[in-house]
C-alpha cells in the first residue's frame, strides 16, 4: 500500500507535447514569407518615395502589380523596415 506521505513521481515529458527534431520542416514556409516581405518592401519603397501614399494606396498598386496585399499588412511591412507611409486623410 502506498502511504499518503510517499512523493507522487511525475514524468514532466508525459505532459508535454510531441516535438519536431527537425526545424527545417518549416524552412521553406520561412523562405516564401522572407521573399514576399522584400517584394512588398520594394514596393513600398518605389512608390513611397515620390510622396507619401497611404497604406490604401498602396495596396491598390500592389493589386495593379499583381500582388494580393491588404493595407494592413502593408503598414506591418513598413514599419519593421521602418519605412514611413501616410496616412489617412481628413
């Protein structure tokens, strides 16, 4: 019999969810969103530098350039390449 006072084993890798050894799996998801964000960083670039569109504009002439790009990815895009956009108008 096992008495109140004994210590409860606990195998914490029982608990835990079964992990991938390999991180390459998701090497090739990382490599399409590395190239779509330096696509749409170009974009923004191009078409910023003129003047400052918003990120409405923006998304439209990604459309026109065959780029299917919301205007809120867009404004995340340019603010981690610290890029200034304008903004909304009115």
């Amino acid at each position: 019999m096992i008495a109140i006072t004994d210590p409860i084993r606990v195998e914490p890798w029982s608990f835990a969810p079964e992990r991938s050894n390999s991180p390459s799996l998701n090497l090739p998801n990382r490599r399409a969103e590395i190239a779509r964000e330096k696509q749409l960083i170009a974009l923004v670039r191009e078409n910023s530098l003129t003047r400052r569109r918003s990120a409405n504009d923006l998304a439209s002439l990604a459309r026109e350039a065959g780029i299917e790009a919301k205007p809120l990815e867009i404004e995340f895009i340019a603010a981690r390449a610290g890029i200034a956009i304008g903004g909304r108008r009115g």
